[in-house]
C-alpha cells in the first residue's frame, strides 16, 4: 500500500471514531479514488461544521462576574480514578417555536377562561420576546409566554395567593427578642388528593401539547398551602429540562401552570466525549447545563440525603470567599442536558451530570458533546439596563 493511501485510510478511521456519520463521508471519500498510472489521486472527506454555537464568555466578564458575588469560591476540580475514558455517541434536538404566539395565547385562554387581546408585554425586548394575555397589573388570572429559547408560558390567578396571618411572639433567642408565628387563612379547606392532581394535570398537559399519563406525573408538594405536580418531556429515555408544573392554593383554586411551546426536534446522533475527558468543562459555565429536576431527588437520585437540613447544620461546610476548593470528580452519569446557543435557540444535548460527593447536591451538569460540534462565539456583553435597547 503507498503511502499516501495509508494516510487515506488513517484519516479515515480518525473520521469515523469521532462520529459514525463520518462512515459516509468516508465512503464516499474512497469511492471518489481515481487510481491511474499508478498514482493514486483521493479527494479527501470534509470535516463537518459544528451544529451549534455557544456564547462565549470574556475574562472581564468573568472577574467582574465573581467581583459581584459576596461568596465567591473557586472550584479546582480533579479527575477521579473510577472515572471512564470511554467516548460514545449521544441524540441532539432542537427546540422549534411554529406558528405565531399570539394564536398560541388565545388558545390557551380558552382552556384557562382568560379573555382579552393578546399583545406584547410591557417588558418586551427583541432579545426577550414576552407577551401576555390578561391584566400586567395582577389584578386577574393572566398568561405570559415568551417567545425565545423553550417558548415558555405560564398560568397565574393571584386570587391563589393569600398573605399569610402573622403574629408576633416574644423570642429570647432572636437578637431582636421577638419572632414572628404566620399562620395560613386557607388552612383546612379542600384540595385535590394526589391522584387528583396527577389527573387533573395530564388532561390539562394533554389540551397544550403535552399529552402524557397521570402515572408519569410527580408529586412535588403536597401540604396545607397547597398541592403541585410536574413531568419532564422525555427524549430515548432521557428525562430533560423541559418541565410542566401545575399548583393548586386550597378552596381548591388554581394557582399556577407552566409549559412550554417549543418542540424537540431530532438533529442526529453525535459522538461525545469521556466522563474524564469532560472533567474540565466544569471549570467553565460555557459548558453547564439544566437536567431533569428529578435528578435532584430522593426518588429520583441515588445520591439522595437523609435530612438536607445538614447542609445548614453542619460546620465547616460553608466555605469563605476567595478559598480554592479541590474537588474529585468521582462518579458520572450519561444523561441530557438542555443548553441556549449564541442566537437563544434551546438545544437538548448529550452531558453528563458529574458527582463530587454523597449528597444530591454535590453534583453538576456539563455537555458531553464532542469539540467538533460545537463552535464558541466571541464573548458579547450586554447592558440590560441600557435604555437604548432595541424594543
């Protein structure tokens, strides 16, 4: 075999260990082979572009970003023995907004009884799309969906949300030598039972996109202020990010719902990285993503505590601004994390949630996408405050 055909096949054995799709780009590289005289011409296979950029972040920003935190910890994370070196291949979606989000809204006025005209909110930014249905003055139930990223909306009937009875009561171990006992007026009135709620939420889900059975439905809260469900939409297996929540106030009243307008939308398979490899991204939150909530718990986690109280208990845990903290990576899980590109799009990619110790909380999320996905724009900064905004 000549030489420049060895390096032929060598890149492409590069190629396909990086992703399988490269298999075809291969393939056709060979196929495209012209062998005449004895010397061998090959059109060698393209890389593929990334498929997503991520906004980049300066080291300014950065520093003025620490600068502002009165606890500012510095994390110097190390990789642990246990860790994989094995690579992979992981789904990718996108989450597309169709249709227009006016219509969206009148649509879901009338599975929550909300009349009016649809219109921009008054906090509506080009970059922060909002637009509301209802009053913007909480003085009724209303609906706000913003138009970027999930396509997130949400329900509220401020009717739900009583002040709590308050009454002060002497305290000898408060500085000020009182406290404050609050009690809730709507204590002991009618709520629906769990099996209620999971019912009442999966109808609901079900009339605004997200068709789903009660059994899948989770219980977060469930006292005399109230009881609250949520699901998480689910791509091969992989609980996401992308979470429904329903709340009712006692009476029973309605309080609150939350959805999501955005669709995922499968882009392809890609290769990922090693959990050791993926190690240092925790160093930066360019590369951190959300995961489904209940990877944080005790249900959903077999990391959970028994009595998260501890964390504020315990001494010597809390650490001090400025300290560097060495923390070993020893334990991941392959699972999907749901990140913003530089345009705010949302995308549903490979990670890994990466443990760092016993509790639920000593854990967190990275991409596990491979290098040659993604692209990292040049770090932008934006004045929020800046009045000359575009609106």
């Amino acid at each position: 075999m000549s030489e420049m055909l060895r390096k032929l096949f060598q890149r492409g054995f590069d190629l396909v260990s990086q992703s399988p799709r490269s298999l075809t780009v291969f393939t056709l590289g060979l196929v495209a082979m012209v062998v005449a005289g004895g010397v061998v011409t090959a059109i060698a296979p393209e890389r593929q572009p990334p498929i997503l950029t991520l906004a980049g972040m300066s080291a300014e920003d950065a520093q003025a970003l620490a600068q502002e935190s009165s606890l500012y910890v510095e994390f110097d994370y190390q990789v642990g023995q246990s860790l994989s070196d094995a690579r992979g291949v992981g789904p990718v979606y996108r989450l597309e907004l169709a249709g227009d989000p006016l219509d969206l809204l009148v649509s879901l006025g009338r599975t929550f009884d909300v009349s009016g005209t649809p219109q921009k909110s008054e906090y509506f930014d080009q970059q922060w799309p909002g637009y509301v249905l209802g009053p913007q003055d909480w003085s009724g139930p209303s609906l706000t969906l913003n138009w970027k990223g999930t396509g997130s909306w949400y329900y509220s009937d401020p009717s739900a949300y009583q002040d709590p009875v308050c009454e002060e009561v002497l305290d000898e171990s408060s500085p000020e030598g009182v406290t404050f006992e609050c009690e809730n007026p709507s204590a002991g009135e009618a709520l629906p039972t769990p099996e209620q709620a999971r019912s009442l939420a999966a109808e609901t889900f079900g009339a605004t996109g997200f068709p789903i059975g009660s059994e899948d439905i989770q219980v977060l809260v469930n006292d005399e202020w109230g009881i609250g469900v949520s699901a998480s939409v689910e791509v091969e297996g992989f609980p996401t990010a992308l979470e429904w929540t329903m709340f009712w106030a006692p009476g029973p009243i309605l309080a609150s719902v939350s959805g999501h307008a955005g669709v995922p939308v499968k882009v392809g398979d890609f290769a990922t990285m090693s959990p050791r490899g993926a190690v240092e991204r925790l160093g930066s939150s360019i590369w951190w993503g959300s995961v489904a909530a209940e990877y944080y718990t005790e249900e959903g986690s077999e990391h959970a505590h028994d009595d998260l109280d501890y964390l504020a208990q315990a001494e010597g845990l809390i650490p001090q601004p400025g300290e560097v903290i060495e923390v070993i990576v020893n334990d991941s899980e392959p699972t999907v994390v749901m990140v913003w590109d530089s345009d705010g799009t949302a995308w549903i990619v490979p990670g890994y949630l990466m443990r760092f110790g016993e509790d639920i909380w000593d854990s967190a999320a990275v991409v596990s996408l491979s290098d040659q996905a993604i692209n990292i724009a040049p770090p932008v900064s934006v004045d929020l405050m800046d009045p000359e905004r575009e609106r």
